[in-house]
C-alpha cells in the first residue's frame, strides 16, 4: 500500500550528492509532500531587501537555490528509473506570495563584462498572489497588472554518479535547476538512476516565468510540492541520454546547453525527440527529424535550458511502447 511522506523546509540542501545521507525512505508509488525555501533563503521579504550576492547568501544561509530532501527509493539502482510525477504545485504559502528583481549586472539583456554601458541598479519587487493572479503594481501609476499564476518546480533531479554538483546547478546527468515551466502539475519527469535510493530532491518553486527568465530571478517563493514517485527497471526502461518530461498532450525532452548556446540546447533536445520517436512510435529517424521540423515545440526555460517537445495526438496510432 502506498503511503506518503511529508518534508518540511528544515531538509533544505545546496547540492545533489551521492554522499548526502536520506532525509526519507519511499517506496516505488508513493508520494512526497515538500515545502521548500525560495531560491534566496528568505534573505528578500521587502521591496528593500536587494539581490544579494552569493558571498552574503552563502555566509548567511549556507548556500543558494535550495532543494528539499534528500529521498532515497528503496529498490533504486543504477541503470533504472525515476518517473516522478507532479500532483501539485503551491507558490508562496507562507508569505501568501513572493519576489522577482533585477540583479545588478545578470541577466539576458545587460551584462557586465563586454558593454561599456553602466549596468541597471539592482531593484526587488514583492508580489502578492491573489485569486490565483499576481499583483504586479507599475512604478509610474497606481495602476496594477495581473499575472496568471502558473506555477512549476525550478530545480529536481538525483545524485550524479560521481561529483557533488551544487543545486543552482544543472546539468545532463542529474537534471538540477533548469527552471522549465513544464515540470509542472500534470506532467511526469523522468530522470536517471545513478546510485543506490537514486536520492531525490526538489525545490525552487516559481509562481510565474516567462520565458527565459530573462533577469535571471522569476517569481520566487516559497513553495509546496506534491509528487508521486515510481521506480522504472532498466529492462523496461525507454529513456535515452537526456532527462524527460510528459504531459497528457505531449512528450518531451529536458536539454541543457551549459555554458553555451540555446541553439546547442535545442539541437540536442530536438535529436533525442526524435530518437524517442523511433525507440516508442518505430518512426524513422529522418521522419522524426522532419515532422519536428514541421510541428516540434520548444518551451525555453532559464536560458540554458529548454524542453522540446511534440503533441501526443501526431503519434499516438504508431506507439509501439
């Protein structure tokens, strides 16, 4: 019988390691409940607090961008699978909301080294969530805009095989914090088993992202995330090279380019959507390749990460698996 877990914000870490001992044991179905810190360690609650560096972030809280957990599966080895499925996301439930900034110097559109222009001062926002919208207030008016929430988990993903990777990390062999708004309510990440338990952690709960992320902060809160966990065997295995990520609509693959290029990212993600195509629909590579070319989607998330995918609907008749 399955059973649930619950972890409080007291689990917090800053990096996926093989060497972590378990905050929580599960079994193949069952369920976690994490609350999780904001991607600052609450360091920014008023519009006053700026974005600080990661000197004073590691100073003061030990570190940046942290995940809940670890959770060890029992069963787990190397070579299977998690499918990690995602029930429920809760933006800002303690502070009933949470923060977006501009960071001096970061982000897509200003850049302190090679410009000759003097970087944006750092500025904060605190907004509020109501009625499931955001409260966005203009600097020059009273007036107000609205936001949909829409949130997702930033950061998920297992000890990597050998090194000790820190959680604002991402990265191929763990996944770790691609900030895609796809890893979202509804859809089921899949992600590679390199240890024994697998060690699973979460957190960075966003309430809302464009595209991007193009400041380099989204709206960052607090958060609870409700998922179900199902150990995959190696032998019943479809994955590939690069972490997973379905929804009822769509299929899709979680691709990382690292201190590259989006257009990198992208190209890897597309090439293994369509080696999925082959491996679960028996579509021919150069097929797949041209119907991505007709009706693939990306979805960017911070940058250096995006999830190409490709509606279920096209493919569903050939599915082989």
């Amino acid at each position: 019988m399955s059973q649930i877990v619950k972890l409080g914000m007291e689990h917090r870490k800053f990096a996926f390691d093989k060497d972590l001992p378990p905050a929580a044991t599960i079994r193949s179905g069952d369920t976690v409940i994490l609350e999780t810190e904001d991607a600052n360690c609450s360091l920014i609650t008023k519009e006053t607090d700026l974005w600080p560096e990661f000197k004073k972030i590691y100073e003061t809280a030990g570190g940046c961008n942290p995940v809940t957990g670890p959770i060890y599966v029992e069963g787990a080895k190397e070579g299977d699978n998690l499918a990690v499925e995602i029930k429920r996301v809760v933006p800002g439930f303690a502070r009933g909301g949470g923060y977006t900034s501009i960071q001096s110097g970061v982000g897509s559109l200003e850049d302190i080294n090679g410009t000759i222009q003097k970087p944006l001062g750092a500025k904060t926002r605190i907004l509020k969530i109501e009625n499931d919208e955001i409260i966005y207030k203009l600097d020059n008016n009273e007036e107000y805009i609205k936001i949909p929430v829409a949130p997702f988990v930033g950061t998920i993903g297992v000890a990597p095989k050998y090194d000790r990777r820190a959680s604002f990390y991402k990265g191929r062999e763990w996944c770790g914090n691609v900030d895609c708004p796809d890893v979202k309510v509804g859809s089921t990440v899949l992600l590679p088993v390199h240890v024994e338990g697998a060690l699973l952690s979460m957190g960075d709960v966003h309430g809302v992202q464009g595209d991007g992320e193009i400041t380099g902060c989204a709206l960052e809160c607090q958060g609870i995330i409700e998922a179900t966990v199902r150990l995959i065997p190696k032998e019943q295995s479809t994955y590939l090279t690069w972490p997973q990520v379905d929804s009822d609509e769509w299929i899709g693959v979680i691709s990382i380019a690292n201190r590259g290029r989006l257009t990198n990212a992208m190209a890897n993600g597309y090439v293994e959507l369509a080696k999925r195509m082959e491996l679960e629909y028996g579509i021919p590579l150069c097929d797949g390749y041209m119907i991505l070319n007709l009706a693939g989607k990306m979805r960017v998330g911070n940058g250096g990460s995006c999830v190409c995918r490709i509606d279920r609907k096209l493919l569903e008749k050939y599915r082989l698996k």
